[in-house]
C-alpha cells in the first residue's frame, strides 16, 4: 500500500484508494486470507469512492475527474465528469453525485 486515502464495501468486495500507486485495490471479504490486487491501474491518484447498483464512482484527486466502472463487466472506467478542483470526497443521494472538490472549498453535484 501507498498512501491509502479511502475505502468501500460494496456487494463482499473491500474497494482501497491507493493513493500514491495510482491504482484501486481489492480485496474479496468472503474468501479467507484472500490476496489484495490491483483492479484499476489507470487513474493518477484515486482518493476516493462511491457506489449505486452495479457503478462505482473513482475520483481522482490530481487529475479532476471522475470515473465510473461498471462492475459487472471487466470494461476500463470512463471518464464521467472533469475539470473539477481536488475531487476528494464522493456521496450519492437520490440520483445525484455530490462531490467535495477539497482544493477549491466547495461541494458539487452532478446529476446522473
């Protein structure tokens, strides 16, 4: 681990923001002594997550964006929204993405 800044459980599996390593770990809680892996390797710096239904929410501090996966399919994540400031904290309610951008002091929401 590198710096890990956040973590989900969502449907068995333990989702880690690997910070520093530019990568999203994880982890299955219901096979004992499970190994950690790598699962995203193509965000610059994940830092944070949010999940609904099958869609996992990755922002990615350094970059600005956001990216959802799919977790149903072994698809890359796709760019979702951009240009924001220090992405860091995620929350889902009622259909819209509510997104804490840290370096520019304010909360977004997007609707999805």
């Amino acid at each position: 681990m590198n710096n890990p800044t956040d973590m989900l459980l969502h449907q068995n599996y333990l989702y880690i923001a690997n910070f520093r390593a530019s990568t999203v770990k994880i982890l299955d809680i219901t096979v004992p002594n499970a190994p950690l892996e790598d699962y995203i390797n193509n965000i610059v710096s994940p830092s944070s997550f949010a999940a609904e239904g099958n869609i996992l929410y990755i922002s990615d501090y350094n970059s600005g964006n956001i990216y959802k996966k799919d977790l149903s399919d072994s698809s890359a994540p796709q760019l979702y929204a951009e240009g924001l400031t220090g992405p860091y904290g995620l929350v889902i309610h009622e259909g819209k993405l509510f997104i804490s951008e840290y370096a520019a002091n304010k909360i977004s929401k997007v609707n999805h």
